[in-house]
C-alpha cells in the first residue's frame, strides 16, 4: 500500500498541539511525520510555511522542544524524521544532534539546503534522506543514490513547497528505479485533491502546504485547525491507498 508522510512544523501553535497532532494522524492512517524545524530562513519552502516557521520563532520555539515532541510520541505507529536546515544542525553539534534524535525514536534527517557533495561526510552519522529533483542529470542521480537510507525525496518540480506546478516525471522515476531498491516518495504540490495523481508512479506522497496552512486560520481555534489537518490527512491517504 502507498504511504503518505505529513510534513507538520514543530511547536505550533505549542509543543503539546504538535504531540496531539501527531496522535491524531496515526489515527487516521498516517504512515510518516516529517517534523519541520522552525528556521528565519527556510529557502525551500514557500510562504504558507514561512509564515508558520516565524510565527513558532516568535512563540519562542526551542530546539529541546523537538526532543520533548520526540519522546512524547517515540511509541506511535509513525516514521518520524526530522526535517530542518543545515545551520541547525551545525550550531547545535551535529553528532550531539544526530544522537539524541536517534535516542527520541528520529528516523533520519531531511536537510533540503545540504547538497549531496557536502552530505556525504555526514551520511554515515545519521540517516539522511536523499533529494532528487528532475533537473538532476542521470549520472548526478546515481552518485546521489549512492548513500541513500530510508526512502528517497523526489521533489515533483523546481521551486519552493506550496506552487501548483506539473513537471513530466516518468523520466526521473525510471532513472531512480534503476539506481535504488528504496522507496520513492514525492513531495512538493500535493493536496486531497491531485493525491491519487501523484501518488500513482511512486511508493508514497509527502504532503505539507496543504496542511499547514490551516495553521494560518485565525478565525479557527487550535482544535479546529487540528481537526482540518486531520481530516485532510485522512482524506489524502483514503486517495492514496486506492492507487494500484
């Protein structure tokens, strides 16, 4: 059956809406949480995700924070991995990072800023999953499989998360399978309404903009953002799971 992984941004609107959260997704399916860590800078995000990344930096998110979420929810039937920018990592003592999330339950790493060249000293630390992007040449894809763990990230199309983007990727699909027996999933663009469209050449979709931008409704109370992503989340996977 196709997975569906939930990119949720750590600690908001508070670190216990997140634990919730991320119960509330298990319950509904939910095979993955990609746990974004709030960064001033998150170039590959667009701006639904900006926006909450600021907001939990002005909350006063913490990186021990991601722990405490970590150890509250390490027994659920979820992969969880941690996705941030590298100057997060770095400032904190990579290897002190890497320990205590595998310590918390952390599958791996998603760090979309670190460029393969650069990822490799750092690839046998922790597990980090690798990007490819349809830009990405044959060759270039094949030394980015290299050093895969987990499941690889093929991002739909250039850019930032959350633009309503198409690029032909049969191409790039066909080139992975050749490199790497992991499981494929894409990200970027994907919402309940084309998550059966993309979910039908790949293992399993990664979703984010669409659901946190119901963390931007102001007009709703923490409960009832928390029941729009659900709700959302469950519809995407219901959509997934009947794609042969």
């Amino acid at each position: 059956m196709k997975k569906v992984i939930a990119y949720i941004t750590a600690g908001y609107p508070s670190p216990q809406f997140t634990i919730d959260l991320l119960g509330r997704l298990a319950e509904v399916g939910v095979d993955g949480v990609e746990l974004g860590i709030p960064f001033s800078d998150p170039v590959a995000d667009g701006p639904v995700i900006q926006e909450v990344n600021k907001r939990a930096l002005e909350r006063g998110f913490r990186v021990k924070e991601l722990f405490e979420i970590g150890e509250a929810t390490k027994n659920l039937p979820l992969d969880r991995y941690l996705m941030g920018y590298f100057n997060i990592f770095y400032h904190n003592g990579y290897d002190k990072f890497a320990q205590r999330a595998e310590a918390t339950g952390f599958k791996g790493f998603i760090i979309p800023d670190l460029p393969f060249e650069e990822a490799e000293e750092y690839a046998d630390i922790f597990p980090l999953i690798p990007f490819v992007a349809p830009t990405d040449s044959p060759e270039r894809i094949a030394k980015i499989l290299t050093k895969g763990r987990e499941f690889i990230y093929l991002v739909a199309y250039a850019g930032i998360t959350g633009a309503n983007k198409e690029e032909e990727l049969e191409e790039v699909i066909g080139e992975i399978r050749r490199n790497s027996p992991l499981p494929l999933y894409l990200g970027f663009g994907v919402t309940p309404e084309n998550a059966d469209k993309k979910a039908r050449l790949v293992d399993g979709v990664i979703v984010g903009t669409a659901l946190v931008k119901e963390l931007l409704k102001d007009d709703l109370s923490p409960s009832q953002q928390l029941e729009n992503i659900v709700q959302k989340a469950r519809i995407i996977k219901e959509k997934v799971a009947e794609v042969l």
